[in-house]
C-alpha cells in the first residue's frame, strides 16, 4: 500500500510500531495497526522523503499480507488518517508533473499495465466465439471510419467535407439496428440459462395439482376432488423446448374460505404477480363459476396460457368462454395430446417472437451486455445529435464513448490511437 504527499511519512508512521526507528529507503519489520492502535498485519515500512522518490514527493509504504481483508483494514486505517483513494494513474502523473518521468517514459508504464489488461480482455475475447467478434469489430470498424472522417473534416476543413447529415443518420442507425439485435440475442440466451417462472392458477378443484403431475410425469402434489386440497406453493422444473420452466403449483383462488386455505390464496397471488406467464386452469365441464370467471378477468392484461381441463366430462364451461379466451386449450389432464399443447403454448409464450437458435453465438455475461447497452446509448446520443441539427463534429465524444465500449468487449481497446489520456490508462496505484 503507497501513499504520497506531504503526509504520507506521517500517515504511515501512526500505522506502523517497530523497535528500530523507521529510516529513509531501509525496509522495517513490524507491526502494521489501525488508526486506534489495534494490530492489522505484520509487515515491513518504506519511507522515501521527497524529492528522492516515485513521485518526487515524499512517500511511503507498507508491505503487508495479500489477503483482501487485511488490504482493505489498512486502506481503510489509511483514510482515516487523512489519506484519499489515488486516481487511475495519479501517482505517474504525478511524477511527470515533478520531472520525475518524461511522457515516453510514463507511456511505457502505461504499456506495461496494458499488457496485463490485454491478456486479460484476449481471454475474454476466448469466450466471444468468432461470429460475435466479428460483428462487433465489423461496427468498431465502421465507427472508426467515420471518426477519421470528422476528425479530417475539422483539421483540414478547406480539403475535406464532412460527413453529410443523412449519410450519418443512416450510419448511426443500421450500428444501432445492429447492436441491438445482439442484445435480443442476449435475452435468448438469458432466457436459457434463467428460464422462466410459470404459475399454475385457477379455481379450487379445476385440476391445477393435476396438470402439475401430468407435465412432470411424477405425483408430486396432492390430488382429490375436495376442493382446496393444495394450501401450499409446489415449486417443481420442467424442460421445454430448451427452456427451463419452473411450475408453480398454487391454491385454488376464491373469495372467503378457511384461514389455513385463504393464506393459500394469498400466496398463489404474490406468485402468480411475481411469475413470467400464468398457466390458468378452468373446469370446461361445469358452467363457468364466479371464480372461474374472476381468474379470467384477472390474468387478461397479462401473458398467460388458458386451459380448460376435464374435456372428458363435458364442455359447458368452455363453450360460454368469452371472447378473450378464444384460443383457450380444450383438453384433458389425463390425455397426452392436451399436455402436448400446453407445452407448446408455454413453449410460444417463452420464445415469443424470439428463434431459439441456441447455435448462435450470444452476449453471455453481463459486462458484455453492457458494454454493448453503453455503444448504443452512447449511438443514441449521437443520433439525436444529428437529428436536432447541431454541428456533426460535436458527435465525436459519443463515438469515441462507443467505439471504446465495444473495444472491451473485443478485446481491441487497449492501445488504441483513440484512448483520450495518456494517464486514464493506468490503474490506480501507478
Ligand atoms: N374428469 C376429469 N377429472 C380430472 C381431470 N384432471 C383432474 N381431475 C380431477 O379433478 C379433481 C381436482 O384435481 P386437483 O388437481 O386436485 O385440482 P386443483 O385445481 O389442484 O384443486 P385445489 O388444489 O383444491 O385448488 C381431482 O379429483 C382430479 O382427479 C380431468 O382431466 N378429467
Ligand atoms: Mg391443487
């Protein structure tokens, strides 16, 4: 841990108890404490008075065990002695203010820590498969293009033109177009990792408990013809169509009933809200009920696959249905092709109008995401920069903003001509 500054000797002085009095560039056994006097780490002490050191001012510094709890202890012993957090590249900086360091010195620094975050980004870049990289370093590409062309437009203003607005409203827009077809991608493949959460809702006794067993093919939840047998949520995973389903078993909803059965009911409503798609199952052999229709009524705003159960035993229920649930399921829990259909509605409802082309390679983690949420906002910007007909060049920060996203993303931004300062290079502590 280094500090410099004026304070920095003082700094670690309070932090530091050795029997040998601490001298200049000789490294000291100890005891490294809090600002309270409470022991830390042992470790070694390093003061270097100014001018003869890193930064030209004076430093200095304690070598302590690598454990980030014992780091973050003194760091956080550090500020509250008076010290603050250094800037990426500060203390560099610092030292080219103080003549310590020309700039092709302070570079080369820079190129050194580069290196490490350059591996770093090329071992992310593994895990982009090569049609993913290929468009994002396509879109750097075309934005790069463009950035030369203002950038020659606003140096040599008599010999280049700039870009005209209409072919840079069309430029902006196919890289947005672009860019978020990648974040659709990464829905997709969100979508398989997470799946989605369905709730089985309806009225007691219409056979939801059934439909559970019946899709996952085991008895898992109590069945019987007395209505609100199930009291409890049943949680339980299914695999359709490459997405994981969770099915959620919940009580009958209806108005006034036990209070064992009526906190049921209350749970299955905080599940059924909290819930992707709602799977309502209706009685289509009884006259629709009250509750039946209250379910109805209740879920239609909202994504949901109808089924009207116990086709077996008649349809009356199903054939007064409304109009909202015209493409309702008729079928039965006990036959093959019904469950068949609920899968394949489920299955619909998850997609939308998303392919599951799985094949595909897609944004997987969220700094990907990000990075590439952080080009097209910064796109955006330069969209309605040229939209509201202010100077094309004052676009320039939004490009350079969103060809460095996607540089992370690829692996391509470290040492870059575009990378604004020398000193935003470095991480801090350098
Ligand atoms: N005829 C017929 N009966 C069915 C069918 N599916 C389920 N049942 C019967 O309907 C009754 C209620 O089934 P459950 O699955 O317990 O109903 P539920 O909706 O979970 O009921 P609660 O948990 O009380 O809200 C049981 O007797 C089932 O055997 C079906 O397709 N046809
Ligand atoms: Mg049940």
């Amino acid at each position: 841990m280094r500090v410099s500054g004026e304070q920095a000797g003082a700094i670690v002085r309070r932090l530091f108890r050795s029997r040998k009095a601490l001298e200049p560039r000789v490294a000291t056994y100890g005891d490294v404490v809090d600002e309270r006097g409470e022991p830390i780490d042992r470790g070694l002490a390093l003061l270097f008075p100014a001018p003869h050191s890193y930064t030209g001012e004076s430093m200095a510094e304690l070598h302590i065990h690598g454990s980030p709890a014992v780091a973050r202890e003194v760091l956080r012993a550090m500020l509250a002695c008076g010290a603050r957090y250094a800037q990426a590249g500060e203390f560099t900086r610092r030292a080219f203010l103080n003549g310590k360091l020309d700039l092709a010195a302070a570079e080369a620094v820079a190129d050194l820590i580069d290196a490490e975050t350059r591996s770093a980004a090329r071992a992310a870049l593994a895990n982009l498969s090569g049609g993913l990289a290929g468009a994002v370093r396509n879109i750097r590409a075309r934005l790069s293009a463009l950035l030369e062309e203002l950038a020659a437009a606003v140096d040599f203003p008599d010999e280049v033109q700039e870009p005209s607005r209409g072919r840079l409203r069309e430029g902006l827009e196919s890289m947005r177009t672009e860019l978020a077809a990648l974040l659709r991608d990464a829905e997709v493949g969100r979508l398989v990792r997470e799946g989605i959460g369905v709730a089985i809702v309806g009225p007691p006794n219409a056979g939801k408990s059934s439909l559970l067993n019946a899709l996952l093919g085991e008895e898992r939840a109590l069945v019987s013809e007395i209505p609100g047998t199930t009291r409890d949520t049943i949680e339980e995973a299914i695999t359709v169509d490459g997405v994981r389903v969770r099915l959620t078993d919940t009580a009958g909803l209806r108005e006034a009933p036990g209070r064992l059965e009526a906190a049921g009911v209350e749970r299955a409503r905080s599940v059924l809200a909290g819930s992707r798609l709602a799977l309502v199952v209706i009685d289509a052999s009884q006259p629709l009920s009250a509750e039946a229709r209250a379910v109805l009524a209740a879920t239609r705003g909202r994504e949901r696959v109808v089924f009207f159960n116990k086709a077996d035993a008649g349809d009356a229920g199903f054939r007064a249905r409304d109009d909202a649930e015209r493409d309702a399921i008729l079928g039965s829990t006990r036959r093959h092709d019904s469950l068949e259909r609920v899968r394949r509605a489920i299955a619909a409802a998850a997609w939308g109008a998303r392919t599951p082309d799985l094949e595909r390679p897609h944004l997987a983690s969220l700094r990907e995401i990000d990075a590439v949420a952080a080009a097209r906002a910064s796109l955006a910007e330069a969209s309605s920069t040229v939209e509201i007909g202010l100077p094309v060049d004052v676009i320039v920060p939004d490009l350079q903003r969103a060809f460095a996203s996607l540089g992370h993303l690829t692996g391509d931004e470290a040492g870059e001509a575009l990378i604004a300062g020398i000193f935003a290079r470095f991480c801090i502590g350098k």
